[in-house]
C-alpha cells in the first residue's frame, strides 16, 4: 500500500478577479487529505472515504485514468480516502485529493512523476470533469506555500511569507464555484463601467498584498478592503459576514470570504488569539479550523 497526502488551500486575495486576468493569491493550509492506494486481483477501480465526497468520486476516478495513460500502464486498485477538512467546502478538496491520486497511484506503479507534470496532471483531472479550472488548486496543494497566480500566463509564483496565523469559519453549505462566477459575469454584464473597475481594484489590492506578505507586514486591513469589494460583487452572505465581523471583533486583523463565495468559507487573519476567533466563529454555528501555512506540497506518507 502506498498513501500520499496534499494540502488544502485558501485564497488570500483575489478570487473572481482572478477569473478576469487579474493577480490571485492562495496558500497551502495545514490540513491535509490522505490517498491510501493499494493493488486489487482485478481490474476494477474501488473507492472509499470516511467522508462524504462527491458521489461516484469523480475526481478520484480521473486522476487514476490519467496517471494510467501518462504512465501507459494500468492496475485494479483499491483507494481510501480520509479528510483533514471537509470536502466541497471551497478549500481545495478536489484538487487536493486529484493530486494525491496521481502520486499515491504513480508510485504503487514504480512510476516517476516530478512537481510540474504532477501540477499539471492534477489541472488536467479538474477540467475533465469541470470542464473548466484555474491552476490555483492544482499548482498550490502540489507545491504548498503561498502562491501569487498569474491567471493570464498560467504561471504560480512561490512567495516567501512570514508565518500566517489563520482561521477558516466554513458555514456548512458548499457554494457552488460555477453558479456564484456565473452571477458575477451577469453583474459584469449589467454595469461594466461600475464592475470592471471593482475588479481591476481587487487585482491592485492583490498587488499591494504580496508586498506586505513579502515584508511580513499585517495584511488584516488589505484582507477587509477585498472582502468589501467581494461584497460589493454579490458573491457574500449574510452567514459569511457574521463570521467576518465576529472574528474581526474577536481580535483578528483582518477577515474576508475565501474562495467563490455564496456559502462555503472565510479567512481571518489572527496573529493573536486564534482560539478566541475559533470560539466566536463556533459560537455562530460555523465549523472554525486554527490553521496555519502549510510549506510542504503533495508527499508520500511514510
Ligand atoms: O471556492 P473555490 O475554491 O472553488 O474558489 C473559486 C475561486 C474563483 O476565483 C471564484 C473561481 C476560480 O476558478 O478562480
């Protein structure tokens, strides 16, 4: 048996403007999900989880089928999956769980697989059953740490950060990614001359963020302007912004929806009293995980 893990991923800046060419920046969190692969007599593909991931495993099932026709070779395998955070929350599970598949597989079949080409096997998984993705899940739960995205290059650059004390409220429901995106295009559409400049600012504000994170500065304040322009893009909630300003009145710097939106999660920024922040998010009914940066992309567990 082999197992391999990877990463979950918040975004700290960016989301949706991203969408329209403009910078993004994600990190790795320290909750991982674990790929257990294991060969079978036969030539089926069986699949478990001790959590509820998507029916049928789509993205389990993918990232087997391409690791097999990258290496030319195939197995019946037996995959079990556990979660260190809940699956379809915003936080990367697809991706993260793709990754692992291809690494966990790849190495049961002898194979060799480098970052880059387990990145971009992982990008590929996501769009043969999305249809459409961005490299941010893929390249941050491969490669771990803080990543600025150029959307338009296809490039993630890896930044260096001081340490980033976080906590992600997730609200129980799972946004759904397509739909919320979608609703921001037919506001886009709408008003361009009031929308494209909001999201040009977001994309500066995403700029002005790396060199803070660069500087280990507080990015609290920049995290409450892009959670205001998010806001103003109709991707909020009214859940999501009682977490927001719980955990900001708690004691966080700065906090902000993480991801789509429209359910799913937030991030604060918590430098002190990251139990006190959990506990106000807690107290709303909100799942609050203390996490922090996660350096280390996908690996083989030993
Ligand atoms: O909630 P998530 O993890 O699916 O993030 C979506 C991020 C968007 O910018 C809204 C869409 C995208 O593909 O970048």
């Amino acid at each position: 048996m082999v197992t391999a893990s990877a990463p979950g991923k918040v975004i700290l800046f960016g989301e949706h403007a991203v969408v329209y060419g403009e910078p993004a920046i994600a990190a790795a969190i320290d909750k991982r999900i674990f790929v257990s692969v294991e060969e079978r007599s036969n030539e089926s593909i069986e699949i478990s989880s001790t959590h509820e991931l998507r029916d049928g495993y789509p993205y389990v099932k993918a990232a087997a089928e391409i690791t097999f026709e990258y290496l030319g070779s195939r197995r019946g395998l037996d995959i079990s999956i556990d979660a260190e955070f809940p699956p379809a929350s915003g936080l990367g599970s697809s991706a993260a769980v793709s990754v692992a598949t291809i690494l966990a597989t790849a190495s049961l079949l002898g194979g060799e697989i480098g970052k880059k080409d387990l990145a971009q096997l992982g990008h590929q998984v996501e769009k043969r059953v999305q249809g459409a993705a961005s490299i941010t899940d893929s390249s941050v739960t491969t490669f771990g740490g803080v990543l600025f995205i150029k959307p338009r290059l296809e490039v993630a650059e890896k930044i260096t950060t001081g340490s980033l004390p976080l906590v992600v409220g997730y609200t129980g429901v799972g946004g759904s990614t397509k739909e919320v995106v979608k609703n921001v295009g037919v506001l886009r559409d709408s008003y361009p001359e009031v929308v494209d400049p909001i999201i040009h600012t977001i994309g500066q504000v995403t700029l002005a963020a790396k060199k803070v994170l660069q500087e280990e500065g507080d990015i609290g304040g920049l995290m409450n302007i892009n959670h205001g322009l998010l806001e103003a893009l109709g991707v909020g909630t009214e859940r999501l912004s009682q977490y927001v300003y719980a955990a900001r009145k708690a004691g966080a710097f700065g906090a902000k929806i993480t991801g789509a939106g429209g359910g799913g999660c937030m991030v604060a920024y918590v430098p002190q009293n990251q139990e006190g922040v959990a506990g106000a998010i807690s107290d709303l009914g909100g799942l609050a995980l203390v996490a922090g940066i996660e350096e280390e992309g996908v690996r083989i567990e030993r």
